[in-house]
C-alpha cells in the first residue's frame, strides 16, 4: 500500500497543469498510489479557513483522499478554532471527519515554528492525538532545526519534517537524531540518490515517510528518486507506506 | 516502476546534465564508477560528463580529468568548463579542448557568484562562438537570453519550472534557447513546453549522480509525449546539437 503524506490540491501560481481532484484519483491509480493525504493550496498559500473549508468539500466521498488541516501562525487563535473544527469531537461529518493531520508553512506565512506560536499550536494538537506535516528548508526562517524546541516539549506528538530540510537535507536528518517524535518526509526538488539512505540509517527507516508534493510537483518525480534510493523490501514497504499507515491510523481498505 | 516502463523503445538516451569527481558540500559518491552504473540501472547509453573539481576548484585541472575520464569510458561525452571568477588562460583552455574534440561547455554562475552581464561572460562567450562550441548554462530565462542575444552558437539553458513564466514569455520574444528537462517537474510543464516551442530544442538532463536519474525520466514518461518526441528529447536532439552518431 502507498501512502503519498505530502500532497495539495488547489490552484499554483505556476503555469503548471492545474490538476483537479478527478486528474489526482486519475494519476493516483496510474502510479498505484492508494492514500494521498492533501493539505489546501488556497489554505497554505492565502486563507487557511477558507482552504481548509474547500478541502473538506473536495475529499468527502473520496476514500483515497485525506485531509490536513492547515494553520497559519499568525492567526493562533483561529488556527485553534480550525483544529477543533476538523479534528474535535464535532468533526465526525461528511469531509470534516477526514482530516487526520495539522500542515503547517513556515515560509509561506513568514512565521518560524520556534515561537511562542508553534509551541502552544503543537500543545493544542497533542489533545487531538495527530501528526504535525511543517514545511521546512534551508533559509533560517523555515530551517528544520526551528521545529525541535516544539518537538522535545511535546514528545508525544508526531512532526513530520516536510522536504526533510529540503535544500538541507542534511540539516533534516541531524535534526530527526535529536528527538525520536520526529519524523522525515522525502520530497524535494533535492533527489540526491544518497539522502534517503542516509536518513534511514540515521533515524531508521520507520521514521521516514514518501511524500511528493503532488499537485506542485508530478508524482512521477518523488516516485523516480524512490527507485535510486537502494532500499530493502521491508524498509521500502516502511517508507512507502507502513509508517504513514501507523501514524495517520489508515486502514487497509 | 511503472512511469519508467511507460518510456518505451526510445532509442540512445542521452543526459546532457552529468558530474563526476567529489562534491564537498554535501554526502556524495560522484565517481566515474556511480555514475556508469546508475547510467546501467536506467538504460542511458552516454552521458556528456563535467569535472566538479572544474567547477569547483580549477578549471583546467578538471578538463584534464574530465578528457582521461572519457578517454577511458566511451560512454561518456567530455564537457569543457571555464570558471570566470579565474578568467586568465581562457582562450588557451577553450584551443586545448576544441582540438581534443570537445563541443560542449558549460559554465556555472549558480556556484561561481558571477552574473551574466559581466564582461568575463561576454568574452568567453565570444571564444566559445569561434569554437563552434554549444553552451549549457542554468540561469534565469530573461538574464540568459539577454546576454546571448545574436551569439553565434546553441545556448541550451537549465531552468527550474518556478521560473517557467518567465521562460514562456522569453520564447515568446524569440529567443532561440534549447532547454534542458532536469527541473521541469512540474505537471504538465514539459508538454507545455513542447506546445510553446515545439520538441527540437529541448534536451533530456538528470544531474546525475547528485541527482536521481530516476526522477529525470520518470518525469519524461509521465509527459506522454508521442513516441518521436520522446525519443529526439531523450538523444535525437542532443546528437543532432553535438554532431555525434547514435552509439547503440
């Protein structure tokens, strides 16, 4: 079973093929990609609530679909009302009960998660028992190492570092060592052959999860770099889906 | 996998975009050796191969190497550089490589820290030109095209699909640039491409070793081109660049 833990739907402000939730089941089975957990462009990028909203409406009746609900740090107290919205007790109708995660982008929001703002979100989420997808790279503003404050104070909360640092990949793994809630995320324009091999010796390799930034990247792209990656069956049944598997609770249809 | 399957019988295959050497800023095995064997794993039969000590630390030093390597091993292509933040001895460089065969050169602004509207650029695009050479540089679309407007030889370009609007409206002025596949990994983007410029001048790139060969073609297969397209973009189009037979 493959589970894709890092993808969109939405608009790009990139001349892209703009895929829609019917071109995203369509690529899924071409790829043989059984579980896409998405997060909303239009959340991540310009309103979480309305994105958030939008998301809840596009993934309800499809069971390949899973949802994360996206904050933006600047609103703490809406990002709060959010995580109840999708996640809380109430949250068990139609699209809303779908939502099996927390997205967060440091970048697009200009907030680092090292603030008083990413530490009371990730408390929040502890109550909800969900993973936390942040976004992370290599400027300071969106760096890998800002996420570890947040994780050692809540160790039992799952963050799952997006892009494993990205252009930083390094960072990402040197990061993952130091808290064993985190958890590393492959996609990235990076496809060093090297970078998941040296993430599962690291931190072993149920902690790293495929993603492939689908809809802003072709999937072909994540799932090309998998086969340069020189894993055993039982690290690459792991990786591609065991592990999101365990932490998303996604049952084998 | 299955987007790999999709390619098909294609021919040759060809990457425009290799390295060789040791790469210091960050774990990699860029040897000879992984390189020829991920060219093995994926079906590529040459690949035009660049020193990263040419890149890196001495430009001559890494032609040299460079020039032994495919001495050594046919199926890679020699690539020439030049490092402009050194400059001296250019000519001479550019004579030597020409006279060993050497058609393809690139030069690397993303980890020199020159920009293309300085003087050491337009000089050694000049030496290039009475080489008959082919240039390959990454760059932004508008930049590039610029500061090779009227040169006198092919200019294929490296291009993250972020800057793909940019690209479109820089063809859309005229420019004459053949594009590398590497960072076009949008959806869509290579048959948008071909749609703007049609598939000639548009040439297969991994970045291998540092990069997946993998994910370079898994992203041709999944453009669905026609199977002539496919083909001229994963070789025909670089043989034709280059002067050079089909190998196979």
């Amino acid at each position: 079973m493959i589970v894709d833990a890092h993808a969109h739907i939405g608009k790009w402000y990139y001349p892209t093929a703009q895929l829609t939730v019917p071109d995203m089941l369509a690529y899924m089975t071409r790829y043989g990609i059984d579980v896409s957990i998405l997060s909303s462009t239009l959340a991540i990028v310009y309103d979480a609530r309305e994105g958030n909203q939008e998301l809840a409406q596009a993934i309800e009746g499809c069971p390949q679909l899973l949802g994360y609900v996206s904050v933006n740090l600047n609103y703490l107290e809406e990002s709060l009302e959010e995580l109840d919205r999708y996640l809380g007790s109430g949250a068990k109708q139609g699209g809303a009960a779908r939502f099996v995660g927390v997205k967060v982008h440091p970048l697009l929001a200009r907030h680092r998660y090292d603030t008083p703002e990413g530490m009371a979100l990730t408390r929040a989420v502890a109550a909800y028992g969900v993973p936390i997808l942040v976004h992370t790279f290599g400027s300071a503003l969106e760096s890998p190492w800002n996420v570890l404050p947040a994780a050692r104070a809540n160790p039992e909360v799952p963050i799952i570092l997006g892009h494993m640092g990205g252009d930083c990949w390094w960072e990402g793994i040197r990061v993952a060592r130091e808290s064993p809630n985190l958890y590393l995320e492959v996609c990235s324009t990076w496809t060093d052959p090297e970078k998941v091999r040296l993430a599962v010796a690291a931190v072993g390799a149920e902690r790293v999860l495929f993603g492939s930034d689908a809809t802003l990247f072709d999937a072909a792209y994540a799932l090309g770099a998998m086969e340069d990656a020189g894993l055993s069956a039982e690290e690459r049944a792991l990786i591609m889906g065991g592990n999101a598997r365990r932490l998303f609770g996604i049952k084998r249809s | 996998m299955a987007q790999i399957d999709l390619l098909g019988d294609v021919g040759e295959i060809i990457d425009l975009d290799a390295v060789a050497g040791s790469w210091p800023q960050r774990r990699a095995d860029i040897s000879v050796g992984r390189l020829l064997s991920m060219m093995d794993r994926h079906g590529v039969g040459r690949a035009c191969t660049v020193s990263a000590r040419g890149i890196l630390y001495d430009d001559a030093e890494g032609n040299a190497e460079t020039l032994a390597w495919c001495r050594d091993n046919p199926r890679l292509i020699p690539v020439g550089t030049i490092d402009l933040r050194k400059f001296a001895g250019y000519r001479a460089e550019i004579a030597r490589l020409n006279a060993a065969g050497v058609r393809l050169w690139r030069l690397f602004p993303e980890h020199q820290g020159w920009t293309f509207e300085l003087a050491t650029f337009r000089r050694v695009l000049s030496a290039l030109e009475d080489a008959g050479a082919v240039l390959f540089v990454s760059g932004q679309p508008s930049a590039v095209a610029r500061a090779v407007a009227g040169a006198r030889l092919p200019v294929i370009l490296g291009v993250h699909f972020y800057q793909m609007a940019d690209l479109l409206a820089t063809l859309e002025e005229g420019a004459g640039l053949c594009i590398s596949t590497r960072l076009l990994h949008g959806p869509g983007v290579l048959g948008r491409l071909v749609q703007a410029m049609g598939h000639e001048r548009i040439v297969f790139g991994s970045g291998a070793p540092l990069a997946s060969l993998g994910s370079a073609l898994g992203c041709i297969a999944a453009a669905r081109l026609p199977a002539e397209q496919r083909a001229a973009i994963l070789g025909g189009n670089l043989r034709r660049l280059l002067g050079v037979g089909d190998d196979r």
